[in-house]
C-alpha cells in the first residue's frame, strides 16, 4: 500500500468547460503527439488504421445527446485523470509507483518500479488510467509535467498541450488551491462541479456546466379570417357552408 502525502496548498489542475467544448478532438490529439515523446512516451497504437484499433490515450472525448426537443443538445465531456486529492488509485499501488506529488498535488506513475499489476486501474473510477501492453506498465495524464516547468520554452507555453490547443478556449489551467486564481474565479462564477463527488476522492478537475439553451420566442398567432376578410364570393359562400 502507499501512503498519500499531507495536503498541499497548491493544486494544479483542468477546469474544463461543457458549454464550449465542440468535441473536435484536437485536445486528445495534441496531447497524443506532445506526450508521445515526452515524460511516459511512448504511447503505442494497435491496428491504428483498421477495425478494432486500441491505444494509449491520456485524454479522450466522449459525447452525449441532453435534453428533449427544441432544448436538447449535444454535450461533449471530455475525460482524462482528475488528480484528486484522495486517489485509491495510489493507496492500492503495491510497490509505490503511483504516487501523488505534495508540492503541486499532481499524480504519476513511476514506470521503473510499476509492474502493471492493474490494481490502480479497477481503483479509479473514472476510467482514467491507461494499460501500455508493450511495456507492460500502466500511464496517464500528468499535466504534460515536463511543459508546465521547462524554463527552455517562453513561459505563456507552459501549459498542459490539450490546454494550449483548444481552439474554443474550453480548456483551463491553473492553481485550483489559490482562490485567486484565475481558474478558481471562473469556478466560481460558473458554478464548477467535481465528476463524482459522492464517491469521496475529490478530484481537483472542475467541469463548467453547459449554459442553458435560450428557445426562440413563440411565433404570434394569427386570428382566423372573418367572412369580411375573403374577397372572393365563391369562397365567402363555402365558408359560411363549412362552419354551419
């Protein structure tokens, strides 16, 4: 078993936001590309151009149709490791290889001493934790950690690839501890939410939820035309006939 450190006051993380995100999958792409040959590269794919292709992917994109009517809509959630405060994806890890980071809370797996038991995996209940069968041990996101302190790359590019490559600016970085920040502030006048928080892990990831969909206003009905109203005698006669 592996402990967890003392609660840290900073804690990175995603605030991601339902409302714009239009499920383009670029965020998944991108974080594909920089973290395949960064800090848990590489992420292998199998069969990537037929039937049945499988792969690891640190981020993916699901969507969902909410709603009835003239008020549904469709909703794209995109899932990745929440980095919660109280992981048993860490405390079930039998030799320590996941673990999480006091000094920014994030949460990682040390592949020289994992042994891709999988026991992290069935703990996470947010599917976040991903097999590499090719060595045999198990990966996930972790805030593309080697962009968000490289001091070699100008500082406004030290942020999480899928964060950098959104195009609807749907995705936030920042320090979910300090509520100055500017990701707590936009929690806050949003109305964030955890994913889950029954289940007791309290994952630093917040979702904004989708805005209500404004319907357009109803069309004026139009009053029935009175006999005065046909010019034509013909259609006078059959309308005076049909509402008898």
């Amino acid at each position: 078993m592996t402990c967890l450190p003392a609660p840290g006051a900073k804690k990175l993380g995603l605030v991601i936001d339902l409302d714009t995100c239009v499920g383009c999958q670029a965020c998944a792409t991108n974080c594909k590309e920089w973290n395949t040959s960064g800090h848990s590269a590489p992420l292998p794919d199998f069969k990537p151009y037929a039937a049945g292709q499988e792969g690891v992917w640190f981020n993916r994109v699901h969507s969902f149709e909410a709603g009835e009517g003239e008020a549904g809509r469709t909703v794209h959630f995109p899932r990745s490791c929440l980095h919660c405060e109280t992981p048993d994806c860490v405390t079930v890890c039998p030799t320590g290889a996941s673990y999480k980071r006091a000094e920014d809370g994030i949460v990682l797996v040390n592949h020289d001493t994992c042994i891709g038991c999988g026991l992290c995996a069935w703990a996470c209940p947010y599917g976040a934790r991903e097999m590499d069968d090719d060595q045999g041990v198990m990966k996930k996101c972790t805030l593309c950690i080697d962009r968000i302190y490289n001091e070699n790359i100008p500082e406004a590019q030290r942020q999480p690839a899928c964060v950098l490559t959104c195009p609807t600016k749907a995705r936030h970085f920042g320090d979910l501890g300090d509520p100055d920040s500017a990701v707590s502030r936009l929690v806050a006048e949003r109305g964030g939410q955890p994913l889950m928080p029954e289940l007791g892990y309290n994952p630093v990831n917040r979702y904004l939820p989708p805005r209500k969909k404004a319907l357009p206003p109803n069309a004026p009905v139009e009053d029935a035309p009175t006999p005065m109203d046909i010019r034509n005698p013909l259609l006078r006669w059959m309308d005076r006939v049909l509402s008898r």
